[in-house]
C-alpha cells in the first residue's frame, strides 16, 4: 500500500515539475492554486474511500458475504451521485473559493481554467475512492496497487505529453488528470465486477437497508467533517502563502507536494492499520486489534524518522529538481525545515487516523479533528507576526496535536467496544 499510496503524490511532483520548468512562477502559482481547490473539493469526499475500508473490513471479520457487496453497491451509488452533483455547483463553488483565496488576477484565472477541467472528472474520482476502499477492507492491496499505478501513472505520462511536448501548459495538465482518472474508473468497475462474478448478487432492499444506509450515512459525515477540516486547513496554510506573493506561494507548493510524499507513504501503515484493525473489530478480537495498532505504529515511527532524516539532507536537491526559477528556489531552501520535521511530527496522526477509520469511531476522529484545526488556527493568530515561519510553526503544531487527542481518547473507545 505504500507503493499505491506514494504514486498519488509524485503525481502532484510530476505536474509541479512540468509547469515548473517553464521558469514561470505564475503558471507554478496557478496549479498550486488549484490544486488545493481540487484537494478541498475532491478529498472532502475521501469518506467514500474510509468509510467503506471499515465497514468492509468489518463484514469480512464477520464473514458477511451479502454485507460485503451491499457495502460497494451503495458506495458506488454514491460515488455517482456525489460526482454529478459537484459538476452541477461548480460555478459558485468556484467563486466562492478564489474570492477566499486572494491571489493576483493572473494566478487566479489559470488556477480556474485548471480546476473548471478536472471538475469533469468528479464521478470518476469518487467511484475510485470506493473501488480502492472496498479492495482495502478485504486486504486485497495488490489489487489496490495496481489499480493506483495505472490512473498515476497514466496521469504522469499524459501531464508529461501535454505540457513538455505539445506545449499545453496548465490546460495540458488538467485535462491529463481527468482522463486518467475516467480511464481508472473503467478499470476499477472491470475489477469490481470480475470479483463478485459479474453481478452484485445482492437484493435492493439489502442495498436499501434504512438501518444500514443511516449508519454508511453517520459514519460518513463525520468523516467527511473531519476531512473538510484536514483539508480545509491545508487550504488556509496556501490562502496565507498567496497573502505573501506568488514567489511564495510556489515555494509553500513545493514543499507541500514534499509533504504529500510522506503523508502518502505513511498512509500505508495507517491503511494496514485500517484493514487489520476493522476485521478485528468486526470478529471482537482484542488481542489481534492491540497487535495491528502496536505493530503499524512502531513501522510508522521508524519510517517517519527516516523520512525527515531524507529531506533534512536531500532536499535542497529535489526543490532544484521541480524549479528553475532561483527565487522560488531560495525561498523553498527558506523554509525547507520546516517541511523537514512533518514526517517526525505528524506520523501517528497519519497511524492513528488509519485505526480511527477502520474501526469506524468516526465521532471521535472528527471531534479531534475539530480540536486540532482550533489549537491550528489559534497557534497561527499567536505566530502572524512571524509570517510564513509562523504559518510552518502552526502547521506543525496542528500534525502533533492531531495525533494527541486521538491517542488520549483511544483507550476509552477501545474499552467500550471490546469490553
């Protein structure tokens, strides 16, 4: 799960780098722009990924076959759903976002031509995130590292053919990224259908369950509250490096696509936390739950220390390789600590989200959330004066406390549902 994790950012490096080589920060801007309107549009969904690891993790530890494909059958449905109806409010959406953001009139025009594109490709984004979720929760992650590897890295090479070689710039690059991701969801529905013989095999009214769709529905809206927040605070971290000039902003872009290696690679051990934990608690087993949370955070810290060990010494070198532009260069090298010490520091936020997920304690992952963004932006109000050093300062604080509050209330989450 590592290697399909870590492919969705490098897809962010590989965009990154096309537009940056063309030395102009405004076009670097742009994408970062908007691509951190996709994240907020798009990830704000990811609860069609988590909640369906863990309420299918949960029906294989019960040995629940109907349960199972009842679980993809209304993901989907929602999938498609949720998708048609972010194109439909695109346009005030839009507007909505860029008048918060303030960036310059230049950047803020190319980052629109670029979201406006990959919009199109809403339905197929989120029928993917249930696809990669239902494959999580039956361990089926090779099946899940394929099916990444071929929209990344279809998307890379596509970014690669529009932007480097026909010279289409930003639209080049938006348009290699919807149909990569239309081009995954085909696949992903050959997957689905191959596993489960051609046909869902589960009556309607399983599907239709009332019971069974509030629950989906509760789980899910937590999650999508607590994902809105996470992404929602990565959204003001960019609005406050526009608020610094475009110079800026593109540095903070480089080092957050840095950032989304690790969150990604971490994302790996927080997914075996996932799946291993959810069957647990689906077969209330304790024993085997205390094992997958022991074991996944002890790899995950070993791991995240070596992360940041990697970027304290190798990256100046990356940032050379994704800019050509000297100032954008000097002022990412700025900040590049900072950037450094959020694998250290954020790695059981990441590990513990995984255990959260799959056991579905979606109430309280969220309500630490909301915690964790309220101690985010008081730390950036008591920082401002130290602009963009204050604004990582703040950030970090954010990664460390997420991952306090929520080893705080674990144990008694952990008693009420075992014991």
């Amino acid at each position: 799960m590592i290697f399909a994790h870590v492919t969705t950012p490098l897809l962010g490096i590989v965009s990154a780098t096309a537009i940056g080589r063309l030395g102009d920060a405004t076009a670097l801007a742009a994408v970062a722009l908007g691509a951190v309107v996709i994240d907020v549009l798009f990830w704000a969904f990811a609860f069609l990924r988590m909640g369906t690891i863990g309420l299918t993790a949960q029906a294989v530890g019960r040995a629940d076959e109907v349960e199972k494909r009842a679980v993809i059958a209304r993901a989907l449905l929602l999938a498609v759903a949720l998708g048609l109806a972010l194109i439909l409010l695109q346009k005030p959406l839009l507007f909505l976002f860029f008048t918060a953001m303030g960036a310059s009139p230049a950047v803020t025009a190319a980052a629109d031509t670029y979201v406006s594109i990959r919009l199109w490709s809403a339905p197929a984004v989120f029928v993917n995130f249930a696809v990669l979720g239902w494959l999580i929760g039956q361990a089926r992650t090779v099946t899940g590292l394929v099916l990444q590897i071929v929209i990344n890295v279809a998307n890379m090479a596509l970014t690669v053919v529009f932007v480097s070689v026909l010279g289409l710039g930003i639209t080049g690059a938006a348009t290699a990224n919807a149909l990569a991701e239309w081009g995954g969801a085909a696949v992903g529905m050959v997957v689905v259908l191959s596993s489960l013989g051609w046909r869902f095999a589960v009556p309607w009214r399983v599907v239709l369950d009332r019971a069974r769709i509030l629950r989906t529905i509760a789980i899910n809206r937590d999650i999508m509250i607590r994902t809105a927040l996470l992404v929602g605070s990565f959204a003001f971290f960019t609005r406050q490096g526009a608020v610094g000039g475009d110079t800026v902003l593109a540095a903070n872009a480089i080092l957050m696509n840095f950032v989304g290696v690790v969150a990604f690679f971490l994302d790996g051990f927080a997914t075996s936390a996932e799946q291993l934990g959810g069957q647990a608690v689906g077969a209330r087993d304790e024993k085997a739950f205390r094992r997958a949370v022991f074991l996944s955070s002890l790899w995950a810290i070993v791991f995240g220390t070596l992360a940041s060990a990697v970027f304290f010494t190798a990256g100046g070198q990356a940032i050379d390789l994704v800019s050509t532009s000297e100032a954008v260069r000097a002022e990412a090298r700025r900040f590049l600590p900072y950037m450094a010490l959020t694998p250290f520091t954020g790695v059981m936020a990441f590990l513990l989200d995984g255990v959260f997920i799959g056991a579905t304690w979606s109430v309280a992952m969220r309500n630490c959330m909301l915690a964790a963004t309220a101690t985010f932006i008081a730390a950036w109000w008591l920082l401002s004066a130290y602009g963009n050093d204050g604004l990582w300062i703040a950030y970090l604080i954010m990664q460390a406390v997420r991952g306090l509050y929520l080893g705080l209330v674990m144990p008694g989450l952990m008693r009420a549902t075992f014991r």
